[in-house]
C-alpha cells in the first residue's frame, strides 16, 4: 500500500505546480485611489476646472501578483461636465490583467458672467448690470457665454434670474431697423461699391436678413443688417 500513496502524493504535488500563481485584490477604495491621481494630473493639464465627483468601479479587482500600472484611456482632453466612461488598462510585471470601463461624474468650475438681478423679458443689459461669478457646471452648457462684453447691450429673449450662468439664446443683439426705417444700402462688388437708400419691409438685428424696398424702383430685395440704420446686400 505504501507505493500506492506514494504515487498520490506525486500526482498532488505535480498538479499543485499547475495552480495560477497567488493573486493581488483590489476593492473598490483601492481601485479609485490608484486612478485618481493619474485623472487628476490629466485634468488638470487640461485646464479646464474640471474635477471628480464620484467614480462607479467594481467591487474587488483580481489580478496577478506582481507590480500594477494603471493608465487611462484617451479622449480625457474632450471632456466636459457630466458623465463620461474612463477605460483604464491596468498592467502586471508590464502584460494587460485587466481592462477596465470606469464611469466618473464630473464638475465644471467656471468663471462666468451673470446678472446682477432678475430680469424681464425684452430688457437690455448695461454694463453695470453684470459681473464674472465663479460656479460649478454639472453638466455642459453649450453657448454658454464667456466674457462681460458678450452680455452687455443685449435684449433678453426671456425672463432670467440673477446669478444664472447666461447661454447665447437667452440673449439677443438690440433692434438695429425698425419697420419702414429709411435704410442706407451698399453693394460692393470688387472695387466698385454702389451705395442707395431702402425702407426696411420689417425691424431685424444686426446680422438679420431683412427684406428692403428700393426707394425709387419699389423694386423689393434681401440685405443683411451690418449697423443701425445700414444693410449689405451680395447680389443686385
């Protein structure tokens, strides 16, 4: 019976080579630390104001034992306020032990322009009507306007609370042409510049394509608002 149990052992022992090498686990704190310092740096570079709310990571990450690398997927540098799905590369002793998809909520911190007050519909703002506040985004805001002189001397298009980060559609250009204003019209056609007068068809901002009547032919045609009082047109 000896050599019986004998050959057992050996076939025990020689299985028990076979077994994967003792493995490393990483719960889900330990997983969030090993990549915050990484995001960090990269949102930081970006210089946006970007920073991290949360992380969503599993629970328990096992790996391989050996010494870990963690690298962050590309498309950092596009990033805004929001949600966003981080894929993280973690390397043993340099070969992949796991791909991971992490997802991170982010905030903005900006400096934007605000108003002072409330304001009503068809109001204009002046420029003591606004100031640079700092705030969190938490989540994008396309439009989002940028600067004072971007708010100052427009009409609201609505009703807007103080201290609301301002986007473009809620302000809008002061009329520049009422409806039957005497308008000054110039064509410009290479070194030629033909200038007449127009009564505007209806009121419109600068930028506005308005139809004009020809004060002498009644003739009607389209011009774009380039001052008050003053329109281009591209074609005669």
């Amino acid at each position: 019976m000896r050599p019986f149990f004998h050959s057992v052992v050996l076939v025990l022992l020689a299985f028990g080579s076979l077994l994967p090498a003792e493995a490393q686990v990483f719960n889900r704190r330990e997983v969030e630390s090993a990549i915050d310092m990484p995001l960090r740096a990269a949102l930081e570079a970006n210089g946006r104001g970007l920073y991290v709310v949360s992380f969503t990571t599993p629970a328990d990450l096992k790996l391989p034992d050996g010494e870990t690398t963690w690298t962050l997927g590309a498309g950092i540098e596009n990033w805004e306020a929001g949600r966003h799905n981080l894929p993280v590369t973690v390397l043993v002793d340099g070969a992949v032990g796991a791909r991971l998809q992490i997802v991170v909520q982010l905030k903005q911190r900006v400096q934007t322009p605000v108003l002072r007050r409330d304001f009503k519909r068809g109001e204009a703002v002046g420029k003591d009507d606004v100031l640079i506040m700092e705030t969190d985004l938490s989540a994008a805001m396309p439009g989002r306007l940028q600067t004072i002189t971007d708010v100052v001397g427009r009409v609201a298009t609505r009703d807007i609370k103080a201290n609301q980060p301002l986007i473009d559609k809620m302000l809008e250009g002061p009329v520049a042409v009422e409806r039957n204003d005497r308008v000054r019209v110039i064509l410009n056609r290479g070194a030629l510049s033909i200038e007449t007068t127009g009564i505007a068809m209806q009121r419109g901002r600068i930028g506005d394509f308005i139809s004009i009547r020809n004060a002498q032919s009644k003739t009607l045609f389209e011009a774009q608002i380039t001052a008050p009082g003053e329109a281009q047109v591209r074609s005669w």
